[in-house]
C-alpha cells in the first residue's frame, strides 16, 4: 500500500495549477481483493509555519513551467480516487492492463473493490470465509418449539399416502436422473425442467423426512407439491449453479462411493441379528435408527426433544441431500465431507464461525415456482402421464427379466433339449436318501402337444465302492415302505452343499430296493446309474440308497430335464418388455418435464433471466472523481 502511494505521489504531474489523475490501485497477487489507496497532499509548512500536519504529506518539488504560487500555496486534497482501468502510461505509479486483466480473469474467485482488512486465509490456502464453503444447496428447517409425545407413534399411518407418491416420483426421478445425465454428456446443458422436478422430489422427501421417522421436528403434516412453501418448517432451495462438466456423468457415481459408504453407516445400512433358534430376526442399526429411538421416547416418557440429537439427525439428512444432489448432477460442487448440524447452514468453514443468524437465500434467486404457475395450465396430464409411465415400467421389467431368463435357460439346452444342473455331493449315515414332495401339473397337456418335453434324466455316481440304486415312485408308497426307519429327506441345495431334514425312526439297513415293485422308474449300476423317466401329473419322491440296502449312502448326483424350444418365447418376451419400457420412460420424461417447467422460473422468451445470486461482498460503487480542491492558506 505504501509502495503505491509513493509511486502515485512521484509520478503525478501539474499542468497550469491542476493536478492529473493517475490511477493509484494496490493489487495483490494472491488476495482476491483489490483496495485502493488514498493519498493526501498538502504543501509543505514553511520555516515559520508548524509542521504538524498529516503523516502522508510531501513536497512535490518544482518543475519547469510550473508557477512558484503552485508549489507555495496550491494545496490538493485526495479523496477517494476513480478506478476505472486506465489507458497504459508509461508512469512509474501506473498500473499494467496485463495485470489487471489477469487479476480479473481469476475463476473461482469473488473479485471486488473494496477498502478494509485483507481477508483470512485457511490452511489450505483458499479463503476461510463463507463465501468459499457455501454449499449451493440449502437445506434449512425450523423446529416446533413443543413437539407431541405420542403422534410420532402413528406417523407411519399417516404418511402412506406421502409414501405411494413419492413411490411414483421417485421412479421419475431416477429416470429423469438417467436422462439428464445423457443430456450432460452429449450437450454440456442440464435440462431446466429436469433440474426443477429432481429438486421438486428432493424437497418433498425432505419435508415428508423432517416430519416422519429422519428427524420428528415438527407436527405439521407436510404438504402434496413439488414447489418450495415458505410457511413449511422445512425447505430446500438449490443457488445458481454453474454448468456441470461434460465427464461428471462418467464419474460422479464413482467419486460418491466415499460420502455413500459413511452415509450408510449412519442411517443404518448395519443389521443387528437376533438368533432365537428357530427364526433369526434382524433389524437396522445405525445412528439414525438409534437417534430417532431415543428422540421418540424422550418425546413419550419426558415431553423433550434434545437439541444436541435433534441437531445431529438434521446434520445427517443434510449430508444425504447433498450427496444425492451431487448425484443428480445438480449442482457440480463435490459434497463436503462434513456433519453440517442445526437447522440453518452454516456459512463458514472450519477456520471460521458459522453465521446462522444470516437470512436465507431469496427466492427468486433460487430455483423454485414462479408466482403464474396457475397460469401454465391443468397438473393432471402430467400427473397422469408419470403415473401410467411408472405403472407401465413394472409389468415391463417383469416381462423383460422372464425374456432374458428363458433365453439364457435355452441356451443351456444340449443336442436332446436337457437341461443339466451342476454335480451335487449328497452323503447320509442312514439307509435312504429322498427328495420328498415333487409335485408335477400340467406334464400330460405339455406331453401331447410337444415332443421334446416332459423328461426327466438322473445320474449318479458312487464314491464308496458299492453299487448305487436310483428310483422315483409315488410319494405315499416311498412312505409306507420306509415306515419306521430313519432317512435324510433333501430340503434344500446352495453352492454345491445339501441340507437335510432327518425323519423319525430307526437308522438300519432296508430291504433291497430293487425287489420292490412301485417303482416307476428305476435302476442299478456298479460305479454309474443313469435313470430316464417321462414325467406325468402327479405326487412323486426319488429314493438313492446303496443296491443292498446298507446304510452310509455317499454318491454324486446330477439331473437334467428335457424342455422345449423357448427362443421364440424368451424373444417375444423381451421385446414386449423393451416396448413397454421404452414407452413407460417416454410417458415419465413427459410428466416429468411437465411438472418440472411449472417450478422452473420464468421462461426466457417472456421474461428477462434471473441473475446469479451474489454471495460475496457488496460489489463497488464506481463514481467519477471529484474535483481537486484548490485552496489558498
């Protein structure tokens, strides 16, 4: 500052009495802001006269041309200067249009003209005021002062109807999400529209959140609309955002994996198991879960919120509507990693103190309804059209999901049309080993009208050295033949490992079972028995036990069955589900977009764009200088 005053006060020039006007800026390279200086100049005090005077007065000197009356007795006083760029001089105290330009060229930064205390640095060298660490979206809220101790029991009941809504505007969301992530990509715009239906989505779930099990604030029942209420203790609002890069969709997912993995920690992605024996019961546990719980029986047992929990669950649902933002793409401004509590936002960073006592953003500097929405027309074709869209998208991904599954399950068809499952190792200390309860419809009108359907092919292996026996006979003569005698009955089989379930009786040898005569199908082999058998309707259970009947049965089993040619359903299948698709999302992005333009402001070709919220300091008021004043002692 003294640098460029000394340079200002050498280089200013006289012509006839009149002082020129150089431009007398300090600009520092690395502060964002730019002050001027002021310089005051008087002429100095003769020997006779007292030097007290100002500490930043000097002599001028003489210079040709110049009347001894303006050194002795012209006196100029320089109040605050004009800065305006100036043409380049040569000056000494003159300023570089390179410099300037590159000092207002600065992106990222708030530039402003300004005189006062330089501003504080944090430790990783940005600014530490709140200008740098506003989140751009606003999530704000105002608890009730009394809260009752009983309605947070029945909250559930009443917000059903918030729930299926939001069921639906949540389809559209993501689908909408998917689409604005495309739009991004290919032409760096985020579709308006989009932007104000997923901001619509977000604030609705947070006001049916504040009120319901995420933070139990208020008693006010949340109302049914996309668009910001004022009058609602819990609000949203999204500032003007810049344009998000055209590789964001490309990695956003990937770079919320972090914020992702804290979050569900915190709302209760862990699960606490209860094992009774019988049934195992699990349940969410999570700070959330936990809050919430103890907040509600508070509320029930004293009538009191604890500010410090309620501050803490409002920090948490902050952080996830700020993830998800950034998910949407939203805004691009990566989410901070940090617990944001209270119900205002905080405006400064770590390095400095919150200002909470700071209004909120104004409304029509954020995205939000216009004032004529009535005006846009009827909300129900768009209602109508989301609505039918969601519907249509659940039978689709139904049909398309069995498409895909019996195409690939005709795939796995060999050169006879069998389908053959993987090895199973199935080992038992007693006499028998069954698959009990196969029950078989509708086999006799598959038979008769196809060919290549309805068989069934076993084979086994034994791994003991003794002849193995498979046979399939009705399920009540299997009984009645092994009455009394203890066999391991097959009731389920994952990841090549077979569960048992041990019928009473008695573990001893049974009679051979190939001299039994109900067999419907049956056979015998050394090392290997392959059993074949067409299926009809029926009750049915397959025995494997050792030929002589002895006891420790130990074999591998594989089966196959025969199927018919499934390409031409599994196609027509998918290609249903891919119509019914493709016209669900078109009926989504319909409504969507519909809904989405009555709370996206003013339309560009009726009214003039809304400027960008100013966040920083007042910007300067540029006046022209005033006139020297010339005065005689």
């Amino acid at each position: 500052m003294r640098r460029a005053c000394a340079s200002a006060q050498r280089s200013a020039a006289f012509d006839d009495g009149e002082p020129s006007t150089p431009t007398t800026m300090s600009v520092s390279r690395n502060p964002p802001v730019i002050r001027p200086s002021r310089c005051t100049m008087t002429r100095l005090p003769s020997s006779g006269e007292s030097r007290a005077g100002p500490s930043s007065t000097m002599d001028r000197g003489w210079r040709p041309g110049q009347s001894r009356r303006s050194r002795s007795d012209v006196r100029v006083r320089r109040p605050r200067r004009d800065l305006r760029p100036r043409p380049h001089t040569s000056g000494r105290g003159d300023i570089e249009e390179s410099v300037r330009a590159r000092t207002f060229a600065a992106r990222g930064r708030d530039i402003g003209l300004c005189r006062g205390a330089r501003p504080s640095r944090s430790a990783e060298g940005e600014p530490s005021g709140g200008v740098m660490n506003r989140y751009p979206l606003r999530v704000e809220a105002r608890r009730d002062e009394t809260v009752s101790r009983w309605l947070w029991l029945v909250k559930w009941a009443l917000l059903i109807p918030h729930y299926l809504v939001l069921a639906v505007l949540w389809v559209g969301f993501v689908v909408l999400t998917l689409c604005a992530y495309l739009a991004v990509l290919f032409t760096g715009r985020y579709p308006s529209a989009i932007r104000a239906y997923n901001l619509g989505v977000l604030r609705w779930s947070w006001r049916v959140n504040y009120y319901g099990y995420q933070a139990l604030g208020t008693d006010r029942y949340p109302p049914f609309t996309l668009a910001d209420v004022p009058e609602y203790p819990a609000r949203l609002q999204l500032a003007e955002t810049t344009r998000p890069p055209r590789w964001l969709p490309l990695v956003a997912w990937l770079l919320a994996v972090p914020h992702v993995l804290l979050l569900a920690a915190l709302s209760g992605a862990a699960t606490w198991t209860i094992d009774t024996g019988d049934t195992t019961t699990s349940a969410p546990l999570g700070v959330v879960t936990v809050g919430i719980l103890i907040a509600g029986l508070s509320l029930l047992f004293t009538a009191r919120y604890p500010r410090g929990l309620y501050d803490l669950l409002v920090g948490v649902a902050r952080w996830n509507l700020r993830v998800i933002a950034y998910l949407a793409l939203l805004t691009p401004g990566y989410p901070p990693f940090r617990l944001d509590q209270g119900d205002t936002e905080p405006d400064d960073g770590p390095a400095g103190p919150a200002r909470a006592e700071e209004p909120a953003m104004p409304a029509d500097r954020a995205y939000g309804p216009h004032p004529d929405d009535s005006a846009r027309g009827s909300v129900a074709g768009a209602v109508s059209a989301l609505v039918v869209g969601v519907v249509l998208l659940l039978p689709a991904a139904g049909l398309g999901t069995a498409g895909a599954a019996l195409l690939a399950f005709d795939g796995m068809r060999d050169s006879s049309g069998y389908v053959t499952s993987q090895v199973v190792h199935a080992s038992s200390s007693t006499a028998v080993i069954t698959a009990d309860g196969i029950t078989i419809e509708g086999a006799d009108f598959w038979a008769r009208n196809l060919a290549d359907v309805g068989g069934v092919r076993i084979t086994v292996a034994n791994t003991n050295d003794k002849p193995v026996f498979i046979g399939i006979a009705r399920q009540a003569d299997v009984e009645s033949w092994l009455a009394g005698t203890a066999r391991d009955s097959i009731v389920g089989v994952s990841n090549d490992e077979v569960r048992y379930d041990r019928t009473t009786g008695t573990v001893r040898a049974v009679p051979t079972p190939a001299e039994q005569d109900f067999w419907l199908a049956s056979t015998t082999g050394a090392d290997n028995a392959t059993l074949e058998w067409q299926a009809t309707d029926g009750n049915y259970t397959v025995v494997l036990a050792n030929a002589d009947g002895s006891v420790d049965v130990t074999a591998r089993v594989r089966g196959s069955a025969q199927i018919p040619d499934l390409s031409a359903l599994g196609g027509g299948l998918l290609a249903t589900g891919i119509v019914l698709t493709l016209l669900g999302i078109g009926l989504v992005v319909l409504g969507g977009v519909a809904l989405g333009r009555r709370h996206s402001g003013p339309s560009s070709a009726t009214e003039p764009p809304v400027e960008p919220p100013h966040t920083g300091p007042p910007p300067p008021q540029y006046l022209p200088p005033p006139p020297a004043v010339v005065a005689s002692p």
